[in-house]
C-alpha cells in the first residue's frame, strides 16, 4: 500500500510541475492565481499521502498548514482585485 501512496504523491508533484507552466505564461493574473492555488491544494494531497505513507504526523501539521495558508492567499488576492476595480471605477 505504501507504494501506491508513494506512486500517487509522485503523480501530484508531477501535476505541481505542468502547473508551473500556468503560473509563469498564464495570460491574466487571475489565472496565475488559481495555478497558485492548485499549488496549495495538490501540495496538501501529496502531503497528507506521505504522512500516510511514511507515518510521520508532522507531514499532516505542515498539510493543515499550507491549507490554511492557501486559503489567507485566496482571500487576500479576492480582497486586492476588489479594491483595484473599485479604485479604477471611482476614478472613471
């Protein structure tokens, strides 16, 4: 079983890695951002199947981490492009 974790946290990186593709040539910012995103999705999957994998509770703790983490940049990137258009319509 621990060869399918180990096989499954290596297709995750792998993902991570095409996903990187998006982040440098998205064409809009917005893309760029939910590249990101995945970012902190797969890397918590790969994670939590290592800790599974190798029995390490810590890799958990640094999953919880990186979740609530991408959740913080999900907010905050949703919060600067609100402020942006409601600069650019108050100026027009």
């Amino acid at each position: 079983m621990q060869t399918l974790y180990f096989a499954l946290a290596l297709f995750l990186l792998l993902n991570l890695i095409a996903g990187m593709w998006r982040v440098l040539r998205g064409p809009t910012v917005a893309d760029r951002m939910l590249a990101a995103q995945l970012f902190g999705t797969t890397s918590v999957a790969a994670l939590l199947l290592l800790a599974q994998a190798t029995n390490k509770a810590a890799l958990r703790d640094v999953a919880l981490v990186l979740a609530l983490l991408a959740a913080v940049t999900a907010v905050a990137f949703a919060q600067r492009t609100w402020l942006e258009r409601e600069t650019k319509h108050d100026a027009n």
